[in-house]
C-alpha cells in the first residue's frame, strides 16, 4: 500500500481508503448503469450474441467511467486527486474535445 500512496501522492491511510472506496463506487455503479441501459435499449446476450454485448457494453462504460469517477471523488471530498485522474483517462480514451491535452502525461 505503501507503493501506491507514493504512487498517487496520497498523505495518509485514511485518504488511501477514501480513494479505495470512490472506485469502488465509481466501478460497481458504471457497471450497473450500463446494465440498466442494455436492458433499456433491449439489448441481451441472447438476442445479439455474447461477442457483441460486452463490446456495446464497453463502449456505453468508457465513457461514463471518467466523468462519474470525477463526480464521486469531488462527493467524496478528493476532487484534487481524481479530476486530474479522470482528465488523463479522458485523454487516454481519446475525448481531447473537453479538454485541452497538455504536454506532460
């Protein structure tokens, strides 16, 4: 643990299980949001195959990943730690439309 601390930048253990926890919370609620829009756009496993539903899956998480890790952090009182994080995720997903990539990564 003490590898990630550095890692991050994180000052103590209790700020190390906060940030634990938002992804934690960031990761359970992506998935069960992507669900509820599968079920939403009738999309199942059996009616378009199980190749193509994690792939439609994955294209509705990424996006919304970011911004809700973003939005639970700034919840959770660690804004400084995940709108940068959330940023180079967004960078990395290639959506430089919100925000201006800078030179160092």
């Amino acid at each position: 643990m003490s590898r990630l601390k550095e890692k991050w930048g994180i000052r103590s253990n209790v700020q190390l299980f906060v940030v634990l926890v938002v992804f934690a919370i960031t990761g359970t609620s992506a998935a069960r949001i992507s669900k509820a829009l599968m079920e939403y756009l009738s999309l199942s496993q059996e009616n378009i195959g199980l190749f193509l539903y994690y792939v439609i899956l994955l294209v509705l998480v990424l996006p919304l990943y970011p911004f809700m890790l973003m939005g639970i952090g700034w919840v959770f009182g660690q804004s400084k730690f995940f709108f940068p994080f959330g940023r180079k995720l967004i960078r990395q997903l290639s959506f430089n439309l919100l925000f201006k990539a800078d030179t160092k990564s």
